[in-house]
C-alpha cells in the first residue's frame, strides 16, 4: 500500500485527486450525487459549474472529508481520504462558500490556529507573507467581526492556505465579492498555480470559469455530465451566430429562405443565423447570396461565438442522454 | 500524533478564556463568596459541627463541586458548540486530527478553565472560613479527574445541542439539581433513612463525598468507591464521545 502511494505521489502525470464511483444520499433520502467519477490533473484550475443546488459543494465537502460518502473511493494525492485521512487532509486547503470566522478572534490568531490545526510547525514569516498577498498584514490584529465581507473572504483565503496545500479548493470564492478583490483574488490563483498548487473552484460567474480554468467539469442534478478541456469544450459545443441587421424591416421570413436557421426579431428588423463553429462550410456566402436573390438589404453584420454560459446553459437543459 | 493541531485547539479556546476572564472569574467568585455569607456565616452559625468539621467549612467541597462540575459542563459544551453554530466547524472537520486529539484540545481547555475556578474558589473561601486539607494529593486528583469528566460530559451536550437553549438545558435542569441534593450542603446522614438509599443513585453524592475526605477524612461513602464511580462516568462519556465521531452523529452527515 506504501510502496502504491509513494509511487502515485512521485508520479506527476497521475491524477492529484481521482474520485471513482462516488455516490451521496443524505439521511433524508436525497441523494446529492449519483456516480462520479472524476480525476483532476496535477497544477490544473480546474471549474466545476453547475445550478445551485447540483452537487457542487457536496462534492467538494466530500472530498475535504467533510461529508461521508454513502459508496466510492477518492484518492487525494495518493492517499485515501478514509484510509489515510491525515495525509490525505494535509495536502488540501479549503475555502468554504459561506463566510464561517470565527467573530471574536484577530486575524493573525485564526491563520496561526488553522496552520497549526493541520499539523504544521509555526512560521511567522510564512503566514506574514499569506497575509501581505491577501493585503491582510495591515489588519492582522482586527478581530474579524470588525471586516467587510470582502475582507472576511480574503482571512477565509489565507487559513485554507495557512498550511500550504498542494490541492486548493475555493468553492463559490467570488460570491458577494467586489470587482478589485476578484481581480486581487484570481492573481492570487494564477500565482499559486505557477507555484504548483492545483486548484478546483466553482463558481456562478462564468466568464471566470473561461478565463480562469484550464478545464472545465459540469454538474447537474449530481450527475457530472461533461468534463473536458475548456477549449475543447467550446469548440465542441460552442455555436456561432450571426446577425443582420437589416435595412427594411420584415414582418417574416420569406418562403425561399425557410431552409434556413433564420430566427426574426420581433420588432423585424434583426435576422440571426446560428451555424456549428466546427463546421468547414459555414453557409455564410450562400445564405448572403440567397437574401440579396430575395433582395433583403442588410446595413451591419456581426458574428459572435457562444460563450461558456451559452454552453453550460445548453448542457444543463438539454434532455438526459443527448450529450457526449 | 497531529501535537501541532491539539496545541492550537487548546490555545484557542484557553485564549477564549482569556478573553472573557473577568466574566468567567467574577462571576463564580461573587456567587461563592454570596453562599459563604449567607450559608456559612448567617445560617452555618446557627448549625451544629459536622463530623467534628464547623458547617461553614463542610459545605466548601460542595461548593467548589458545583462550580467545577457547571463550569465544565458550560466551557466545553459551549467549546464545541460555538463551531458548529458559527459554521467554523469545517475546518475541524476537514482538519488532519482525529477525534481523540479534538478532545485532547478541547476537553484539557475547559479542564484547565475548570481547575483554574476551582482553586480560585478554594482561595475565596480562606477569606471567610479556615480549613485545613487532610490528603492534598488526592484532593488535586479528585479536582482533575472530575474536571476532566464533567468536560467530556459537556463536550458531549455541545455535540448533541442544536440551540443555545438546549445548552442550558442539562446543566439547569439536571446537573444543578443533582449537586443541590447531591450532599453540597448537608451530610446524607441527616435524610430519612428511605431518602439516604434514593440518593445513592445520585452520582455527584460519590464525587462531593471523595472530595470531601480528602479535605476532613470524612466521607458519606467508601472514598475507593467514589473513585470507582467518577472513572465509570468518564469511561461512559469517552466510549460515547468515540461512537459520536465514530458515526459522525451530528456532525458529519
């Protein structure tokens, strides 16, 4: 078992955390998950999007060994965190959703209490720097009860880190947190991850998730229903429109163009053709030529490729079965 | 053995002592010194010798039980209880340590706390009534061995409870009733022979009684058999606190 674990660990390419048929039904009866499975690569950002209520935290929770898993294993780092709960623990860092300090306390006293609580010696100088990065320093004798949400986050942020975890977990970390935190707090995971830590995050604002992650898992309903690299996943699902506006407006569209995807705004004057952004033939040329047959006149064009949330919104709605 | 993650539980909660000193000496303090005046000097003039051991004298044991076995019970039931309500028990949860080493920390700060109140009061009484301890050491392991128990016994409350009334509610409605009749202030002698039997199921009676020996060598039961009783309690409470985390009951859904 050992030997197994130690060469796990020294093994880059193996999966950091690998989740194999987990499944999570709550006392009542609600069942949280259905069957992960999942592995997370060694130094990626991973997203892990989904409604709320879908099973993102459950999982996360999971894994930090905060809620037990009713089936399945999970490997973190080459431990198993039932089996080997203290190392397994050690190596992950976690950033919960919701804002639970501790009121009473200072700053400096709640990161020196979590670094201690996960085993680590005291080192002033480490968790002095944490707290210059979070631009905590300046606040570290405040009793928390004293912060802004904002500020709350960032100590949240700094006892997750006060360890050094190889493995990040930052659930829902720019809920309710203003436009310079999020710029501060994203610089912050761009640095860690340079520095080797792997970093699984959910979140609500999908433009983070595009701009941030390396790949991308989705959930819904506890079911994990697409994992894949985040350029991949836009390229394989991503759809690209185009739209006209047209210099007449139509009350419809003509009969000779009803072959075509063609979608007609209401007030008539906007005509938006989608294509797969995959496809070698975009229909483009063909579909210009037809409207000038039909002598439709257009004063501006515009193309635009669906973003991340255009993609996640299709993938959580479509009927069961009809993804990849 | 995660030493560094005991260390910062029992920091925690000692500086959390700390912090409210003057609440948590004062207090105590004030209500002892208010039973030594009234039942000590006021009431306690008018009361016979016990055993050889003036009144004001004979109820310090049972008062310094009281304030042990409340303090415990309200320190560490609250020690753990303030996590869960604040939602910080997370990190403990997802923390390297097991559930032995969480007790270390929290039951040993509560103890701590306890002891600490407990010597406090034993100095407070000197003011009012000279007394003498007959068996020092086991007057100290006495005073540790319930600490300890009666803190695992509110760790336990503090896992179990879900508000801050049901916090109070074994302490009030049970604990401070078993210590009222538990001999704090009258020897079991002086009940009706059917009430000296039914107060031998109380089970503060054997700790007021052990404690009160190793002050006076005067007990209302054999002194091995109060030792016997405290330590049946507190490996209840440990067998309890392990199938908790064990089954995760409470805490970890």
């Amino acid at each position: 078992m050992k030997t197994a674990t130690a060469a796990m660990t020294a093994n880059s390419s193996a999966p950091i955390i690998s989740v194999r048929g987990v499944n999570k039904t709550y006392a009542g009866g609600f069942q949280a998950l259905k069957k992960i499975d999942l592995d997370i690569k060694r130094g990626e950002i991973f997203a892990l999007l989904g409604p709320n209520g879908a099973g993102k935290t459950t999982l996360i929770s999971l894994i930090c060994g905060i809620v037990k898993a009713t089936s399945g294993t999970i490997i973190a780092d080459g431990h198993d965190i039932m089996q080997d709960y203290r190392a397994a623990r050690a190596t992950i860092g976690l950033v919960p959703q919701e804002l639970h300090t501790d009121a009473f306390e200072s700053v400096w006293a709640t990161v020196k209490f979590s670094r201690g609580l996960f085993g680590k010696a005291p080192d002033a100088a480490y968790l002095e720097k944490v707290l210059r990065d979070l631009s905590l320093w300046d606040k570290r004798n405040a009793k928390i009860m004293t912060l802004s949400g904002g500020m709350k986050r960032r100590v949240l942020i700094a006892k997750a880190l006060a360890h050094e975890p190889t493995i990040l977990f930052l659930d829902e970390p720019s809920a309710g947190v203003d436009v310079e935190l999020r710029h501060d707090m994203w610089r912050m995971v761009r640095t860690l991850r340079a520095q080797g830590t792997t970093i699984i995050l959910t979140t609500h604002y999908i433009e983070e998730a595009e701009d941030m992650a390396d790949r991308i898992g989705v959930i819904s309903k506890g079911e994990l229903i697409v994992v894949e690299d985040k350029a991949v996943l836009m390229r394989k699902l991503g759809k690209k429109q185009l739209t006209l506006t047209l210099r007449r407006p139509m009350t419809g569209i003509p009969a000779g163009l009803s072959a075509w995807p063609l979608v007609l705004s209401d007030d008539g004057h906007v005509l938006v053709y989608s294509f797969d952004a995959q496809e070698e033939e975009t229909g483009i040329a063909e579909l210009l030529r037809t409207l000038a047959e039909h002598g439709i006149e257009f004063k501006d064009l515009r193309s635009r490729e669906s973003s991340l949330e255009d993609i996640f919104v299709s993938l959580v709605h479509r009927p069961k079965g009809t993804q990849e | 053995m995660n030493i560094y993650g005991i260390r910062a539980i029992y920091h925690f909660e000692m500086a959390r002592t700390f912090r409210t000193l003057w609440e948590s000496i004062v207090a105590p303090v004030l209500t002892t010194s208010l039973y030594f005046i009234v039942f000590g000097k006021a009431i306690g003039s008018r009361m016979g010798d016990i055993d050889n051991v003036s009144y004001g004298a004979f109820i310090i044991p049972g008062l310094v039980m009281l304030n042990l076995l409340n303090e415990s019970i309200s320190n560490a039931s609250f020690g753990i209880y303030m996590p869960k309500w604040a939602g910080t028990i997370y990190e403990l949860l997802s923390a390297p340590v097991s559930w032995f080493e969480v007790l270390i920390g929290y039951v040993g700060a509560a103890a701590t706390k306890s002891v600490m109140l407990g010597l406090l009061i034993l100095g407070t009484a000197r003011i009012f009534v000279p007394y003498e301890i007959a068996h020092p050491v086991w007057m100290v392991a006495f005073l540790l061995l319930t600490a300890v128990t009666f803190s695992l016994f509110g760790f336990i409350i503090g896992l179990w409870a879900d508000s801050f009334q049901k916090l109070q509610v074994v302490p009030m409605l049970i604990v401070t009733p078993l210590t009222f009749l538990g001999g704090a202030f009258y020897s079991i002698d002086m009940l009706p022979p059917l009430w000296q039997k039914i107060t031998l199921f109380n089970p503060v009676v054997y700790l007021i009684s052990g404690f009160r020996w190793s002050f006076y060598g005067i007990a209302d039961v054999d002194v091995a058999v109060s030792i016997g009783m405290t330590f049946g309690f507190l490996m209840t409470c440990l067998i309890f606190v392990w199938w908790v985390f064990k089954t995760g009951y409470k805490i970890r859904h």
